[in-house]
C-alpha cells in the first residue's frame, strides 16, 4: 500500500510565521486534482494569514467583520473567498494547522475506498479520528457530534472543522485543527453557521487544564503521520 506524500505550503512571514497565501493554497489543489487518476497522493500542509472562506452552503449574511487589529495596534483587511467545499463558513489564521489530503477516493484502502466513488462520509470519519488520536497524544480528550463534522470538546465547543469536495476522484480542501490562533478572530462569523457554537484551541484547554501545551510544529508533525497511516492506498 502507499501512503501520502506531504507537501508544505509556506509564504511571507507574517508574525513572524512563514504562511501560505489563500490563493496559493487554491492554486494549487486546482493543479493538483487535475492530474491522471494514477498520480500520487498528497498532503498539503499549511498556515494562512486571516481569511474567511464560505462554502457551497453559503453564509456571507453570518460574516459579522471584515478586518482584525493586530498585535502592533494595526488593522488589517480580511480576506473572504468561495470556495468548492461542503459546509459553510470558516476562518483560518495564524496558529491554525491546515491539511489538505489530496487523495483518489475510490482507490484508498477500504472501507474508505469502497466501490468506484469511494465513501466520503467515512473519509470525514477518518479524518475525525486522525485529529482526537493527535489530541490525546497531547492528553487533551475530544468528542465528535451525530451529524456534525468536525472535532469538539463538548457540544457547544469546537476544535476543528472538517469541510470536503471531490473532483474527478480527488479530494481537496480538507481539515483545520486549532492548535494557537486568536480566538477573538473567530467573532468575524458565526462558525460554521451555528447559533451558540463558540471556538476554542488546544492551547486554551490544556491551560485551563493545567497541562503542558505542545509546540504548533510537534502537533503537525504528529498529525501528519496519523493521516499518512490512514490514507494509504490500496492500490498501489
């Protein structure tokens, strides 16, 4: 079986962290997902500066700020793009992990690959599964919610979302774990357009916990290796 190779997303150096473009990011899942069916899988790995994406089931009426000060007192424009992906609105900044598991459907290893669309609903539950692994590798204990995507703490507390498409047997777009982003940022929208549903972080739990945070890189690189053992493909 064969597994995802990863491919990082970097750009300018914004608060010192080096983060990708949006654009860039679509770029180049378009690229990407417009290969033979035969090429190889792949993760993208990235950090945005602050942007605001809205996905096929709308939400710009639930976009209540277009712009953030920053830590120096300055304030600037956030970006808002739509985008192929199931769901509705989200934000990604700084502090953010972001993956975007390029992968053939219908050709990873069953029972995510069964028949010739493969089962995405199962793709979501996978990609669940792989980021509560990462967050008890770091004692920090999750849930997932009937009929909701994503990662939360408990029902009205998320950790990260989970928005999908699929194009010609390519998934694109993917998964956001908060590991260390302003939360105050995710006041610019109603996530992922629930009433009462408020954003938190690795980081906030495990210090009203009274654990140790991990680093943002030890946290990625753990990620990273629980999808790449999930997502293999079983046809070589």
């Amino acid at each position: 079986m064969t597994t995802p190779r990863v491919e990082r997303l970097d750009g300018p150096l914004h608060d010192g962290r080096p983060l990708c473009p949006y654009p860039d990011a679509l770029a180049r899942m378009d690229a990407l997902t417009a290969r033979p069916r035969d090429a190889d899988d792949v993760l993208l790995v990235a950090e945005h500066p602050p942007t605001i994406t809205v996905g096929r089931k709308g939400g710009h009426a639930l976009i209540h700020g277009r712009s953030l000060r920053g830590r120096d007192g300055t304030t600037r424009a956030v970006e808002v793009y739509d985008v192929a992906r199931g769901g509705s609105l989200t934000y990604h900044g700084p502090g953010q992990l972001v993956i975007y598991p390029i992968v053939q459907l219908p050709a990873l290893q069953g029972p995510i690959g069964r028949g010739p669309l493969g089962d995405l609903p199962r793709l979501v539950r996978e990609l669940e599964a792989a980021m509560q692994a990462s967050c008890a590798e770091f004692s920090l204990p999750t849930v997932v919610r009937e009929g909701f995507s994503g990662v939360w703490i408990d029902d009205r507390t998320k950790l990260a979302s989970i928005g999908l498409g699929v194009r010609n047997g390519w998934t694109f777009h993917g998964l956001a774990l908060n590991v260390e982003p302003r939360l105050e940022a995710f006041e610019l929208i109603t996530p992922c357009a629930l009433d009462g549903v408020r954003m938190t972080s690795m980081r906030r739990e495990l210090e009203r916990r009274g654990l140790p945070v991990p680093t943002y890189d030890a946290v990625r690189e753990h990620l990273v290796a629980e999808l790449g053992r999930r997502l293999r493909r079983a046809i070589a």
